[in-house]
C-alpha cells in the first residue's frame, strides 16, 4: 500500500487536488478525495483545530523544505533551520545555535532563560517535545534539546521556577566544553581509541573551567557540566562520584544526555530508536543513574513522539497518535492499512506484539537491537 505520512496542513499547496481522504490525526475523515486545498478549506481546518493531517505519499503536492545549511568550523553540522514557525522556541533555537558556536556563554545562558520561561508559559510541554528533532548531528542540537528536555522533567514534577531555570541553562551549557575539543576527535567516524577517548573526557573539566571563568554562572550551572558524566555507582568520570555525591540535576542531566545521544544520529553512528534507548536506560536503574532522577525522566518523556512510523512485531504499520503516559513503550496508534486508532497499552489484541521498527521522515529505517 502508499506510504501514509502525517503532515501540517500548511505545508498542504492552495491549488493542489488532493488525490485521496484527508484523515485528522485521530483518524476522523475531514475532506474527501477530488477537493481542491483552498486557503479557506486551510483556515476552517485551523480553526476546527486541525494542524497535522495523514495524506498518501504522493497524492497531494507540498510546499518543500528550505534547503538545509552547512556550518564551517569543523564541527558536525546542525538543522536548526529546519524547525516550523509553530514550534514556540525557533526564535530561541536559532539564536542558541548561534551563541554556542561562538562559545558565548552570556548570550547561551540568556536564550536558555527565554527558552524556560516560554516552556512555563505554555502550561504543557507536551508539543515542545513533540517538535524535538533527534535526527541531526552536532553538539549544539544535543545542547538544545537537553536544555528542552531538562526543563520538561523540572516542570512535570512541579519544579520551582528558579530550578527550572537552572536545569535548562545547565542543559544547554553541559557540553561547552566539547567546543573546545580536538574536531578531529570530535567529528571522528567510528569507534575513538583509547587516547582519544581520554582526550574526550576532558569536555567536562574544561567546560567546568570556562563556566567558572563566567561570574554570571551560578555553581550549580557549572556543577551540572563538570559531573553529568559521574554515574551513580561511582563508575563515571572525571572524579568517580556516586549516588549523594553528585549533585541532582547533574543527575538528571546525566539521563537526559545520555537518551539525547543515542536517539540522535552522529557522524560516528547511526541513530537508535527511540524504545530501544529507553529500555537502555531503564535496565541501569541504580547502576548509571540516580533512581530518582530516573522516575521523573519516564514520567515525563515520551518513548515515541506524535507522528512517528513503527512497525509492529506482526508487520503493521502504524503512525503514533499520542504517547501513554502509564507506559510510553505502548502508545496511541492509528493502523495504517485500516485506519483504526488502537491503544497498544489496553487493547487485549495488540498486547502481544511490540514496535520491531521506526521508520524515520527521510525513511530511514532503525530496527530495535539494531
């Protein structure tokens, strides 16, 4: 059957015919096969709250993508270019990635401040994580979308402001330290050896040094760069710090991190989908992180986001409606070959088939245990 993809009506040409039914993302039919997209077909769907829409691949013509920028300095390239005008913090993102590239750490912790006030103004962070790429390659996406994720864990679990803030200027500024690594070590392909290994531990000494150069930092800030690799059975680096040792949100920092960089792809690897990163995180309870930075990490991030294609273990396809906040492994799912909503949580049918696939927008395909 046609690829079923979910797109934002607005990417939808005025003019085009659309070829087939329009379906909302909850599977209800909005507009019928031989329609013309009109600019008041456009507003009406909008103002009914329709946004996202699945459409054949194929059967109805797009406005393209602006094409995708390259970065010079020798660090691994970043699309912050590509967010859509709906995502609150675009303005935040595209000024973040140019504070991080010059290593201003003022102006990084100024657009960190912006981008948690407007995550709690918005009562929810469900649609900024929604946004989150996780496709991309570089150090300053990763620093982004650990500062977005930090902050998301600090609201959901009723955070004060001033904690909030810091999780998010922390989590944009853990990684300072790598803009000052070797690109030779850190753009490498493949595995890096044991010296270059110890070279990259470095990043968080040396990102530690250039904050506490910064009297606008607070120690907790610097705090978070300089343990976010200290595990919580003292296995980590650079001081083997454990359990109470370790500061909390360097804690929390520490799971984010690590989730961020396995979802994502890098010039050194593929990326991995997004459950199997999950489950990785979850079977080092205890061991890697602290349990209870561990516990507000899976209440609040989605182990697949709206809009992602799976597969499940019997062959299905299915698009991902809405995460399950009991169980993020078994999400809102509509079956692509049907256009049934299923909840894979609750539905006595599906219990026993898991997601075996995910197929990316650029249609990369990431197979568990992959």
């Amino acid at each position: 059957m046609a690829e079923i993809r979910i797109v934002a009506i607005r990417k939808i040409k005025i003019g085009s015919k659309v070829q087939c039914d329009i379906y909302s993302k909850d599977g209800a039919l909005i507009l019928k096969k031989g329609n013309v997209m009109t600019e008041h077909i456009l507003e009406k769907l909008e103002t009914m709250g329709v946004t996202r829409v699945l459409v054949e691949a194929g059967t109805v013509e797009l406005i393209d993508d602006a094409p995708e920028k390259k970065e010079d300095g020798g660090l691994p390239k970043d699309n912050i270019d590509k967010y859509s005008d709906n995502f609150i913090l675009k303005k935040e993102f595209e000024q973040g990635k140019e504070t991080l590239l010059n290593k201003d750490v003022d102006g990084s912790h100024e657009v960190a401040l912006s981008i948690a006030g407007k995550l709690m103004a918005s009562g929810s962070v469900k649609k900024e994580l929604d946004e989150l790429k996780y496709g991309t390659e570089g150090v300053v996406t990763h620093s982004l979308n650990t500062a977005v994720l930090a902050g998301a864990i600090g609201i959901e679990n009723g955070f004060p402001k001033e904690e909030i803030e810091q999780l998010v200027v922390g989590g944009m500024l853990h990684d300072i330290g790598k803009l000052y690594i070797d690109p030779a070590v850190l753009n490498k392909k493949g595995r890096l050896n044991d010296r270059e290994y110890e070279i990259m531990k470095t990043h968080a000494e040396e990102g530690y040094r250039k904050l506490c150069d910064n009297k606008g930092v607070s120690q907790h800030i610097r705090l978070m760069a300089f343990q976010h690799h200290e595990n919580n059975d003292g296995t980590g680096y650079p001081k083997r710090l454990h359990g109470d040792q370790i500061l909390f949100e360097a804690r929390i920092i520490h799971v984010v991190d690590v989730y961020e960089a396995m979802t994502a792809k890098r010039c050194y690897k593929d990326s991995l989908l997004s459950g199997d990163v999950m489950e990785f995180v979850m079977g080092r309870y205890a061991t890697m992180f602290d349990t209870k930075a561990m516990d507000m990490f899976l209440k609040t991030i989605p182990a697949y986001k709206k809009g992602d294609l799976i597969k499940l273990s019997d062959g299905t396809k299915c698009q991902v409606l809405e995460s399950n906040p009991k169980n993020s492994l078994r999400p809102l799912v509509v079956l692509l070959d049907s256009m049934k909503v299923v909840d894979l949580y609750n539905d006595r049918n599906f219990l026993s088939k898991t997601v075996t696939e995910y197929i990316s927008k650029e249609g990369d395909i990431v197979k568990h245990n992959n």
